[in-house]
C-alpha cells in the first residue's frame, strides 16, 4: 500500500481492480507532507526513509478503510504483513521507536480489518 502510494499509484483503486488477483497484502502508510518534500526534491529512497516518509499504520495517507473494504469486497481471506521502516541516522540513533509504531500498526490493522463495509 505504501511503497504503490510513493510511487504515485492509488493502493483503493488497486485493491479494487485486482482484489480478486491478490494473495499477499503488504502493508504500509505514508507521511504525505514528507513524501510531497521528497518527491519535490527528488530525494532519494534511504534518505526519504531517514526523512520520515513511512509512518505507522493509520498514521499517514493511505485509505485502510478504503483499502480493507476493497479486500473483503473481493473475498481476501489472506495474510497481511506490516512494513514499517526504522533506519539509525548518522549519529547511530533510530529515526523513530520500533515498539511504538508496531504497536499502533497493530492497533491499526485490527480496527481497519474488524471494520464492516
């Protein structure tokens, strides 16, 4: 979802057209403001990361409702998998807290995934 958004792609429509094609679901939010900036800049891919363009689920631009009702329209019965980049900076620290954001992806993922229509 995320990686089909930062390449200019809508991850709704996607899930729409080729839902019943679709047997693996990788997902991925992104920081919209930054991926403008990256994308303005042509920066590029590990220094978007280290610029914060991923955020954790729910917490970005992708439409996981939108994203999850394609799904259950199509009849995906299928396994999810979160993505969430964490790349250490120069000085060694991490870009942002790994427990933290697979938390709220979790979080994320059941109430998108429990939602109905």
């Amino acid at each position: 979802t995320g990686h089909y958004l930062y390449g200019g792609g809508n991850p709704v429509d996607a899930a729409r057209r080729y839902g019943r094609r679709i047997w693996h679901v990788h997902l991925k939010d992104v920081n919209a403001g930054v991926l403008a900036r990256v994308v303005a800049d042509g920066v590029e891919y590990n220094a978007a990361v280290r610029a914060g363009v991923f955020a954790p689920i729910g917490q970005g631009a992708v439409d996981f409702r939108g994203v999850f009702a394609a799904l259950r329209e199509a009849g995906y019965g299928g396994w999810v998998v979160v993505e969430q980049d964490v790349m250490a900076g120069p000085d060694g620290r991490l870009t942002s807290d790994p427990l933290a954001n697979a938390v709220a992806s979790r979080q994320a993922v059941a109430r998108f995934a429990g939602e109905e229509g």
